[in-house]
C-alpha cells in the first residue's frame, strides 16, 4: 500500500532487528545451527535447559558483535553480562531465554541512510545485544500443532535503533542497509526467507511537538516488502482510532504476509514483566582493546568507503557506485571484471544493466552468474574495439548468458563482426541512396529528418553488422554531394 495520509500527524518508528549469527555450533552449545535439517535433531541437552547442563559461550559469537559494533561506530562494552529473561512459550522449553539486557556488548552506534530526496539522514543505534532464539512452532502436517527446537539455541544480535525513523520508506531504507552491511561484514546470510534477518516495528504516532504517543509492536516481519506494508497499515489504523475519539492500546500485533492484515496478538510486556537478571551459569564477558584491536584487522573495507572509492577511483556517479556495492558479492564481480581489463564505466553500464536485468529474470543472486568476470570484459574488449556494435553485444550477451561460449566464440560462429572498411561500406551506402531517390529528393529539399530514415536502410542492408559512426560519417558525405 502507499503512504498514508497523516493528515498533520508525525510518525516515530524504532526497529528491532534480529540477525542471526553464521556461527558452525549454537551460542551455548556445540549443536549445529546448519538449516533445514528434520525436526528436533539438532537441539541437544544444553539448549533445551535439561538438568546439569552448563552454558559454554561461543567465542565466534563474540568476534562476530564487536565486528558489527566497529561497523557502525559503536561504543564497545569492556564488560558485559548475560541475564535471563522470563517467559513462558511451548518453543521455549528452559522458560527463559539467555539474553542481555543492561550491559550489552555493543552500546551507542549509528548509521546513515540515503532518502528518496537523495539527503542523507543518521539513525541512532540504542545497542546491539547477543542472545539465543527460541524454537519454532509448526502448524502443518498436524492435526494441532508441533515443536521443532532446532532453531533453539542459534545466536542473534538483536539491534535496537532509536525512534529516529519517520516513515516506512525510511525503515526499508534502513534495513536495507543494515542488511547489506551484516553480508558485506559476513556475520550473517541475510536470508530473509530462512529468518536469517527479520525485524519488530515500534510505532507510534503524536502531533508534531508533542511527547510520544502510545507504540506498538508489530512482530516478525521478514521481507523488506512486508515491512512497508505493515508500518503504513499501522500508522493508517492509528490515525483512524485517535481522529474517532479512541485511544491506541499499547500491545504486540502479528502481520500475516498472505493475507495482508496484522492483528493483535496480546498486550505489550514491559521489561519487568520479564524478571530480567543475570545468569547464574555464565560469567561476564570482559573485553579487551587488543580483542578489539585483532577483530578490527579482520574488518573488510565497508560499503560506504567502497562506494566512495568507486566514486573517486574510478570515475562512476555517486548512484552507480551506489547501485555497485549494494552487495559485497556484486561489488567483488565488478572489480573482478575491471581486472579482467574493462573500462570502469562501460563494466559497471553492464554489470548494472543487462546482467543485473539476467540475474532479476531467473530470480538468481550474482554468485550463480551464468557469465563470468572474465567472460563479460571479453564482450567489453569487442565492443572497445569495434570488432561488434553496442547493439550486437546485446544478442553476444543473451548468448554468453545461454551458455554458447565465450564472446569471440560466440561472434565467429555467427559471423557478427562490424563491418568498419569505409569501401565497403560505401558500395553499400552508394546502393541505398541509389534505390530511394524519392527520399534522396525530399532529403536535399530540407527534409533532414530523412537521415534517420538513410542510416536504418543501411543497417538492414548489412543485417545491422556495419559500424554506426561510419555509416554515418560516409552517409554525411555522399548525401552532400
């Protein structure tokens, strides 16, 4: 749905996003966190809080926080502490999950977001604090419903922003970054699908200048499409409630991406609804400069100073460079095809045109590429020079893209190297202004228009092979003559 109408209300979004850790074993556990194995064979005694067992804190967990705080220039805790927090759910079999709540590892942080208006807006970041997931309540296949504890145990940082965010194209923007920067640090898949990246939607709405309005929570939101549509849905809602008189019940909502409607699911626990202290079991966490000093030498140069580089190093528009380094995997595929030898520009016109429309066509990310880096500067080599036009790479490219070979392959075999010999090329013209006369007269009369019409007749003739620029330089002279 598009935005609402606010009608001179003002938005406050805050977002939780949860991000699930590329640890091998689980947080506390040395059980696998690999996906989409059957139900309940990898949760063992540990996750599901059996008697006697002892949490051991995964040191990659760690490593992978403090990665993410250096990333968005976040004050990193030298001490931190694990609480539990209590619940009760079928999927949570201990009754707590281990959390932190308040001394997380990463502290005050922020990141920039580009808007649509092309300014760039700063959202805060509250913290970023480690905990474990829950499990998974299943609802098919069963007359009621099931349990799979697989997913329990599997790490998270839950990153908490501050109510900075103003409206739904804001919070996409801000997840989306937020998600290409956890792939480019790759602490996280980002698979949205898997639940590998999903997030809570705080939102509230007040009158410019007042204090904040009641909030609510919308949970679990898993696609950057149902994001939009669940914030707008609610701030549309919320506006109806309170211009009919009504009041806004602080509560937790569930968006069903289906159907297209949230609903309430219960009232919105505060934090001492969940008894929060500190796990008896698992010790403080104590952080070091120098821990902090060997995971700041495993950092990657970060999206934005790589889209500044491209800017800089290579001469591309700032929305180019933007559109490049979207992903680390893209960005990667196109240095890749600059060192193959291809000119900056004309690499990043076609990693960003007619291989970014190939990949969207088979739903396909840029790692099952049917091209190559080295395959797609080939294409480029010919069209610097002049072996094929700008418009016979296009059908080299669908061909490279079905599997056909590599460009020159591709070209020998159909024969489709530009015609550049200026004699040849000018039989060809003398015979086209030879066989229209009528359009000859018209276009020496002042109808200058006609040139177009003389360039396609000598591109049909020559089943579109013939250098552009020289017909027309050649087409330029003959028809003066």
């Amino acid at each position: 749905m598009s935005a609402p109408d606010l009608n001179g209300w003002e938005v406050v979004i805050g977002l939780e996003v949860h991000v699930q850790l590329q640890t091998v074993s689980k947080i506390f556990s040395g059980a696998s966190t690999a996906y989409g194995a059957d139900p309940n064979t990898q949760a063992c005694a540990i996750d599901l809080g059996m008697p006697g067992v002892l949490p051991v804190l995964n040191a990659d967990a760690v490593r992978m926080a403090i990665k993410l705080g250096l990333a968005i220039d976040a004050e990193i805790a030298p001490r931190c502490v694990f609480a539990r927090k209590h619940y009760f759910y079928p999927d949570l079999p201990k009754g707590y999950q281990i959390s932190q709540y308040e001394l997380p590892i990463v502290g005050l942080g922020k990141l920039d977001i580009d808007l649509d208006n092309g300014e760039t807006k700063t959202i805060g970041i509250t913290r970023a604090h480690l905990e474990e997931d829950a499990g998974k309540s299943v609802h098919e296949g069963f007359a009621g419903s099931g349990i799979d504890l697989n997913r329990a145990g599997t790490p998270l940082i839950e990153i908490v922003s501050e109510p900075d965010i103003g409206s739904a194209a804001e919070a996409v923007a801000y997840l989306k970054k937020l998600h290409s920067l956890v792939r480019y640090l790759e602490i996280c898949d980002g698979n949205l699908q898997e639940g590998s990246f999903r997030c809570d939607a705080n939102v509230s709405i007040r009158r410019p200048g007042d204090g904040f309005g009641t909030r609510t929570e919308t949970k679990n939101l898993n696609s950057f499409r149902f994001v939009e549509k669940a914030i707008n849905q609610e701030i549309e809602r919320q506006i109806d409630v309170l211009e009919s008189g009504g009041t806004i019940t602080q509560e937790t909502r569930l968006y069903n991406g289906a159907t297209g409607v949230a609903r309430a699911m219960r009232g919105k626990e505060e934090a001492n609804d969940y008894r929060y202290f500190p796990d008896p079991d698992l010790l403080p966490v104590m952080t070091t400069e120098s821990d902090i000093a060997a995971v700041r030498s495993t950092m990657p140069e970060l999206p934005d100073a790589k889209r500044a580089r491209f800017v800089s190093e290579f001469g591309l528009s700032d929305y180019d460079a933007g559109v490049l380094t979207s992903s680390r995997e893209l960005a990667d595929y196109y240095e890749a095809v600059l060192a193959a030898g291809a000119e900056p520009k004309m690499a990043a016109n076609w990693v960003a045109g007619s291989l970014a429309a190939a990949l969207n066509a088979e739903g396909v990310d840029i790692a099952e590429s049917k091209v190559s880096p080295g395959q797609l500067a080939g294409l480029i080599a010919r069209i610097d020079d002049n072996t094929i036009s700008g418009k016979i790479a296009k059908d080299v490219f669908e061909a490279m893209w079905a599997e056909e070979g590599d460009a020159d392959a591709i070209i020998d075999a159909k024969g489709l190297k530009q015609i550049t010999d200026p004699d040849a090329l000018g039989k060809i013209i003398d015979e086209v202004i030879a066989n229209n006369p009528g359009q000859l007269a018209q276009y020496r009369g002042g109808k200058d228009k006609l040139f177009g019409f003389f360039v396609g007749q000598a591109m049909k003739a020559t089943q579109g092979k013939a250098n552009p620029a020289e017909v027309n330089k050649l087409l330029k002279e003959k028809l003066a003559e």
